[in-house]
C-alpha cells in the first residue's frame, strides 16, 4: 500500500514551502535573480541548500515561482485599480500612479521584476505578465473611446505602448537611491494621458 502524507505532514511542507518562497523573494529583492542563489536562498530561509530541492525541482523553478507570486500580486493591484470607481480616464491615471508608486516603494523587488537579468524561464514569465497589463490597460481604454472622453485610437496599440514606456520611465529611478519620487510620479502619469489622448481636464491632478 502506497504511502501517503498525513494532513499534518502536509501542512507543515505547505509552511516550508512558503517560507521558502517568501525568503527567495526577499533575496532577489536584494541582490537581483543572480544572486539569488540556490545557497543564498536556502541560508535565508535557515535550511539545508539540498532542502530546496524538496520542494522546487530547480532554482529555475523556485525563480518562476517568486516571479508569479511577486508579479501576480501586482497585476491584482492594478486591476483592482483600473476597475475602481471613476471615470475611465481617471481609472488609467489612478493605475499608472499606483503601478508606480509601489514599485518606487520596493526598488529592489520591482527591478527585478520590469528588467533585471534573468534566465529564460523568467523572461517568459515577463512576458506573460506583459500581456495581462496590456489587456488591463487596453480595457479601461477601451471605456474611456465608449465613454467619449478618449478620441479613437487602436487600444491594443495604445495598450502595448504604456505597458512598455512605464517600465522604461521606471528602469533608471529603480535603479537609485530613494528620494521625492512625487516628480516621476507626476511626469509619468501625464505622459500615460497623453499616450491615451485624454484632456487634461479630464482627470484630477
């Protein structure tokens, strides 16, 4: 009779798993996915390197994972936003600031997610991640044309457009020490309404 795991045993290895999880993502944060080594990883967590392996089949593997978690959070986040209450275009500048704003609060973490090296796994999970952005941002775009308060445009492109220039504009402030970020937060976000074509009445400052 074959072995099975006891409800116990699996919520302990269900604990450890996120611990470990919520360890590696602390250790990319830090020093990026190529630092997060297997070792740097397991000596956060206060385990064993070859435990790792009882829970990821690969260091690959546990770096999908930080990502899907770490990026699927924020994809939430951003939706939660965009469906918010609002005019359509107060809705995209509203998620614009947000998306922003939190990753200027976790430099190290949003760097690793919009553009630090990373092996090809990772990268198609970027990618991924690209397309529910875009599909977001190319939804509440889609309202404002409905609504009238956006001219008539192709949302996909508009869409693709901003998902790519807010992780640019991002790219060198994530990079450097902390400041005043309400400048970028500003820029970037008067940058989206115009990519999108709204008034610059049509949405508060």
């Amino acid at each position: 009779m074959a072995y099975r795991k006891t409800p116990a045993e699996i919520q302990r290895l269900e604990s450890a798993r996120e611990h470990l999880v919520t360890r590696a993502t602390d250790v990319v944060a830090e020093v990026g996915w190529s630092g997060a080594s297997v070792t740097a990883v397991a000596d956060a967590a206060g385990i064993a390197a070859g435990s790792v392996y009882q829970h990821f089949a690969s260091k690959a593997a546990l770096a999908v994972e930080v990502f899907r978690r770490a990026a699927g959070h924020e994809v939430d986040v951003l939706e939660s936003v965009l469906n918010g209450s609002g005019t359509p275009v107060e809705r995209l500048a509203d998620g614009v600031r947000v998306f922003a704003r939190r990753a200027l609060e976790s430099r190290g973490l949003a760097h690793a997610l919009l553009a630090a090296p990373a092996d090809a796994a990772v990268g198609a999970e970027r990618l991924v991640f690209r397309r529910r952005y875009r599909a977001l941002f190319a939804e509440v775009i889609r309202e404002g044309m409905a609504q009238g308060l956006l001219p008539p445009q192709n949302g996909e492109v508009t869409a693709a457009a901003l998902t790519g220039a807010i992780g640019e504009v991002l790219v060198a402030p994530l990079g450097s020490p902390a400041e005043d970020d309400r400048d970028i937060l500003a820029e970037l976000t008067a940058m989206a309404l115009r990519c999108a074509g709204a008034a610059p009445s049509s949405t508060h400052p």
